[in-house]
C-alpha cells in the first residue's frame, strides 16, 4: 500500500519506518526542513532500539522516503496519517492547531477518496473536526479514522511490529477494510484488531495512559505510606502484583512519571472531563501525587546534611524520563537539578543518550561526565534518577574510591538494600528501610 505520514516526530518516524518495514512504500512529511534533509540522508533524528536499523534498511531499499511539500507526499498515498503533536494548552487541554491546520490544507489538495487517520493523541470529538475541516474544501469523498497509538518509548518498535491490539475507529465499512488490510501483516500471532466507533477510539487511548498513570502514582502513594510504618514497598508489590486482576506492570515506586504522554494526556482527560461538567477527582490526585513525587528525594537529601546543601557536590545517574530513551520532557532528574542548584548546590550528570538533549534544554548549569564513574569525583552523594541497566550491577569499589562520602539516594530501588549496608554505604530509596 501507499502511505503517507504526515510529522516525523517520534510517532511518525516509528510509525512510517515501520509500515515500510512489511512492504508498504510510505512517505513521510515534515515542515521542518533540516530535519526532513538529515532523515533523507540516512540520519535519524531519535534514539529508539531497534528502529535505526529498519531505518536505514527501508531508506536504502525505496520503501521509505521524506519530504517537506504536502502535495507531493499525499499524491498517491491511499492512507495519510496525522502523527502531528497536540501539546497542552495553557488551560491543559489538547491544542489542535497543528492537526486541524494540516487537515484543512489536505481538503485544499484531494482529488480522490482517501483515508485520513488521526494518529496522535488527540481529544474526544476530533475525528468530527478533522472531517468538516477537510470538508471545508473538498466535497468527493473520504473517511476519517481514529487509530490510537500505544508506543512505549524504549520498546517502541516491538510494540508497533507485534501489537497487543490494534484499535481502529471508524464508522465507515470501506474505511475499515483498507484499515484491516494495513495492519494484517502486525497481527498474524491472533492480537485482536479492535474496531469501534471514532469517539470511543479517542477516548481508549486518554483511558489506557490515565489508567497506567494512576497505577504508578497509588505505588508511589503505598511507597510513602511504607516509609512512615516500616514496611518494605518491594514486598508489598510483589504481594499484590502476583493477583492475576492487578498484574505486575506498573507497579514498580520511584520518582514519578515523565515523558511526553503521561503528564499531557492526564492533563487533557481532566480537561475534557471539565469541559462537560464532570470533576474527575481520580486524575487531578493522580497529578498532584506525580509532581509531588519528582522531588520525594530532596527532604530526605536535606535531612541527612543537615539543610545545608550550598557547596555540596552531587552525582546524578541518569536525565531521560526513563532508560533506553533520550526524552527528557518532564524528566524527574531535572526538577531535582532545578532545586538542588537554587540550594547552592553543584551537579555532575550522567546518561548514555539524554545529556545533548539536557544541555540544548539548560545550558552548563550542570557538568556532563563522559561516562557514570567520572560523574563520582568528589562528590558528597550519587542520586539514581532512571534505571539505566548499565547502572544496576556497578563497579561499588571504583565508586568508594572516587565519591567522597559513601552516600546514595536512589530513586528507582536499583539496589539490594541489605547488600547496601554490607558495602558500608548510607543508601535511601524509595518505600523502602534505610541504611
């Protein structure tokens, strides 16, 4: 088939590499012309596992091709996916300015029936506005269709290659059968294609992140609760995650959710709860928990220096929101750069892919180490802000020899804390005895 995906941000990218992956010729189209010449020239312009790899394979093969004009991209494209970002609002809710934009140039540019796909997260009702967007200019025919993404970053070209399901919206018998042809080669192994009407497909994929969501902020909540009566949040986990109704995933405390979808799309299901009148309570302490929890770390870092931080060094390991990403939107690592610094305090920071990203974000603020042991000189204690694996089996007497106190706050619970406590470290975590 003929495809056109219409942002090569990190869902159009995923996406569009991987519809060519089986066979489908797709041309990807962007505004940003830097970026559409490096993709064209075999760069990627995100760090994703795997999906370099298919990549330039695709690329290299004439399957996958990109470009800045419109016309050309849609042309003899039968489906024309939006994969366009809708970034909160002031209020919190989803603007829609770039999928609305797009979708009435397209009404400008049909001559034949395609069908238009809205692929990026995006409010109940959009489906509708799309439609009389495109309608607005052209009367033959077409379809709009809602068909949610549920990528994780870090996995993200395994979640699209073998799906747990595929969700399509569409009234429309014609649109769904060219839907249907489209995602047969993703769901061979019997993952349900699940089709329903185009609300219910916008609202699907605000639910599922929302529902994730929550789960990561109640564990945060049990977390606290342990911390204050002595019990072990890794017990209680594994006491609850092994009943088949709760499940094991997501349940894992830290320091809070980041990233692009979480923090937006609870922020926008509260948003359109309001706008028809209903408090969604759940969500709002969802929220206030999630911005609470970035900085769960600092009183206990206060607490142990006495609330003197001004000219203590710190190490952090890890800046992206989670590991094998470079995304550092809502990165808890940063809010506790911000407020270590306003303490007087100084930073040295490690990650494997996120550290061009923090410093286009804040500058030399901070120091960036080539590698995780160099970020240790000297410092008064290592913060753990993402869980690297790199960083769950480390070197401990390399990391004595070059810290000057033998202290660790860990925000993700990568260590045993027993064994902590048997290399002499002072180690906090997370809903956890400390050391």
């Amino acid at each position: 088939m003929k495809i056109a995906v219409v942002g090569t941000g990190y869902v159009g990218l995923v996406s569009g590499t991987c519809f060519a992956e089986t066979g489908n010729h797709v041309t990807c189209i962007d505004i940003d012309e830097k970026k559409v010449k490096k993709l064209a020239s075999g760069t990627i312009t995100i760090y994703e596992p795997g999906l370099e790899k298919i990549f330039i394979r695709n690329l290299n093969e004439k399957r996958l091709d990109f470009t800045t004009n419109l016309a050309e991209g849609i042309k003899d494209a039968q489906i024309i996916f939006l994969a366009l970002p809708t970034p909160p609002g002031e209020d919190g809710s989803a603007d829609l300015k770039y999928v609305l934009g797009v979708a009435s140039e397209l009404g400008k540019l049909l001559t034949d029936y395609k069908v238009i796909v809205d692929k990026s997260t995006v409010p109940v009702g959009t489906a509708e506005k799309v439609r009389n967007a495109i309608a607005e200019h052209y009367k033959g025919e077409f379809d709009v269709v809602s068909n949610p993404e549920f990528l994780r970053e870090g996995v993200a070209v395994d979640d699209f290659m073998k799906p747990d399901r595929v969700v399509i919206g569409t009234t429309s018998e014609r649109a769904r059968k060219i839907m249907g042809e489209l995602y047969a080669p993703y769901v061979r192994q019997g993952n349900p294609v699940i089709y329903m009407d185009e609300k219910s497909a916008e609202l699907t994929k605000y639910a599922a992140n929302s529902f994730l969501a929550t789960k990561i902020s109640f564990m945060n909540e049990i977390a606290q609760l342990c911390e204050r009566l002595g019990a072990d949040v890794d017990m209680v986990r594994r006491g609850i995650g092994s009943d088949e109704r709760i499940g094991k995933r997501f349940l894992f405390p830290g320091i809070g959710y980041g990233g692009s979808c979480f923090p937006k799309d609870v922020q926008a299901l509260i948003k359109s709860a309001e706008q028809v009148q209903y408090d969604f309570k759940i969500l709002k302490a969802v929220e206030t928990v999630n911005e609470n929890q970035k900085l769960h770390l600092l009183p206990k870092i206060k607490h142990y220096f006495n609330n003197q931080l001004k000219g203590k060094h710190f190490a952090i390991w890890g800046l992206a929101f989670k590991p094998n990403t470079d995304d550092i939107r809502e990165a808890p690592a940063l809010y506790i750069i911000k407020a270590l610094l306003a303490e007087g305090a100084t930073v040295t920071a490690f990650d494997p892919e996120a550290m061009h990203n923090v410093k286009q974000q804040i500058g030399n603020v901070i120091e960036y180490a080539n590698d995780q042991y160099s970020t240790l000189n000297n410092a008064d204690a290592l913060i753990i802000a993402t869980e690297w694996n790199e960083f769950r089996t480390p070197d401990f007497d390399m990391m004595v020899q070059k810290m000057k106190h033998k202290v660790i706050f860990d925000g993700r619970n990568l260590f045993d804390v027993k064994a902590m406590q048997d290399k002499g470290f002072y180690y906090e975590s997370i809903g956890r005895p400390k050391m």
